[in-house]
C-alpha cells in the first residue's frame, strides 16, 4: 500500500511539474524560472508538510511521492552546468545562490509555518 501512496503521488508530481515547466519560460532566454519555481515551492511545501505533522501516510503521498518528483535537483544541476558552459556567469550564479539559499529558507519558513498551525 504504501508503494502505491508514493507511485501516485509521484504521478501526479510528475503531471504538475510539467504543466508548470510549460507555463513558466525561461527570463530573458537564461534563467530557468519554472524549474527555480518548482524547486522552492516544493521546498516550502515539504517544510510545511514535516511541521504540520509526523510520518504518516500522507507523508508518504505528499512528502516523497508527489513533492519528490514535483521538485527537481537533477534538472536544476543540468541547467546549472549549461549556463557555465555557455559562460552565462551572472545569470548561473544568481540561479545557484537563489536556489540553495532560497530553498533552505522556504523549506525552514515552511516548516516554521506548519508547526505554528
């Protein structure tokens, strides 16, 4: 059963980060806003999630199935590593500094929020 909570979970992750990724174009050709999008919404829903309450089934669902494949730490270092190869410099800084700190923040605002509930 479990297997199963993380599977459509993942599914329905997986749909919504494509829809996202379709609506969400890059800033100016370089900066890739859907996957920065998903990456810190996703951080803020799954400290959210962990604060608002202990392992559960729902933790599974939500946590690694349909936040574990809503966000995307693969696309983010592939993309990454594309801006510094075509020397894009300003714009691979600013998404590897907006992303991890940005990440962690939300991810602590997010688990802040759900404890103060």
């Amino acid at each position: 059963m479990n297997i199963l909570l993380i599977a459509i979970g993942g599914f329905l992750g997986a749909i919504t980060r494509y829809f996202i990724a379709n609506k969400f174009p890059p800033i100016k050709g370089t900066f890739p806003s859907a996957t920065f999008f998903v990456n810190l919404t996703g951080s803020f829903l799954l400290g959210f999630l962990m604060g608002i309450m202990p392992p559960s089934k729902w933790t599974l669902f939500l946590g690694i199935g349909f936040l574990g494949s809503y966000t995307t730490f693969s696309t983010f270092k592939v993309e990454l590593i594309r801006q510094f190869q075509e020397k894009k410099w300003k714009p691979a800084l600013a998404y590897m500094l907006l992303s991890y700190f940005g990440g962690i923040l939300l991810a602590f605002l997010g688990f802040l929020s759900g404890q103060n509930l």
